[in-house]
C-alpha cells in the first residue's frame, strides 16, 4: 500500500504508507505555520491532488521563510520538507524556481527527485 500524490491528473510520487503519512502532516503543520493554504487537497485518506499554483505558492513562501530565518533548527525543520515538495514541482515543471536562490535545496530537491517512486 503506498500513498498517492497527483498534480494535473499525472501521479508525481507514490511513496510507502507511513512516508506519505508524515509528508501530509508536515505540510498541514507548515500551512498552518504560515498561515496559507497548501495546495494539498485530499481525494481520499491515501490519495491526494496537489492545485499547481497554489502548491508553487505554498512552497515559494517555505522558501522565502527558510531563506530569511536565522534560526538553524526552524531552518532545520522547514530543509526537511522543502526540497521534497521542490522534487514533487520538478515533476511537472522541471525548470520552476523559488523566488529565492537556494542553490542546497535545489540541489537535494534534484537528488530526492530520482529516488522518489511513481
């Protein structure tokens, strides 16, 4: 059994259970945080379709937050969730960028990308 992340009718990531599990609760935990929604709706308990834009939107703000934050543990946590949720974007828009450079995330976001099933 695994989880199912779609965006545009197209399946980007298909991880085990429990992974999936944890990605959804750190992005509602995230939305919350910054107080915008995250693009991440619920089809059913283990199937879910992400809205492209307001995804885009949700991770650029996760950007911008991790880029201007000076504490290292929040950074920490937010470096957690940012390059998967950058890997899932990658998956129908391989050249989008955050408005912020964040070169590490990138480049993890492109490492998490080839390992993430579909």
């Amino acid at each position: 059994m695994s989880y199912v992340f779609d965006i545009a009718d197209r399946t980007v990531w298909s991880p085990a259970l429990k992974v999936g599990k944890l990605y959804i609760e750190m992005v509602a935990s995230v939305a919350r945080i910054l107080g915008r929604p995250s693009g991440v709706h619920a089809i059913a308990n283990d199937y879910y379709d992400i809205d492209l834009a307001q995804f885009q939107a949700f991770v650029d703000a996760m950007a911008i937050e991790y880029a201007e934050s000076n504490h290292d543990i929040y950074r920490h946590l937010l470096g957690v969730i940012l390059p998967i949720s950058v890997a899932l974007i990658f998956e129908v828009e391989p050249m989008w960028r955050p408005t912020v450079r964040l070169e590490d995330i990138l480049d993890q976001a492109h490492d998490f990308s080839q390992k993430m099933p579909r």
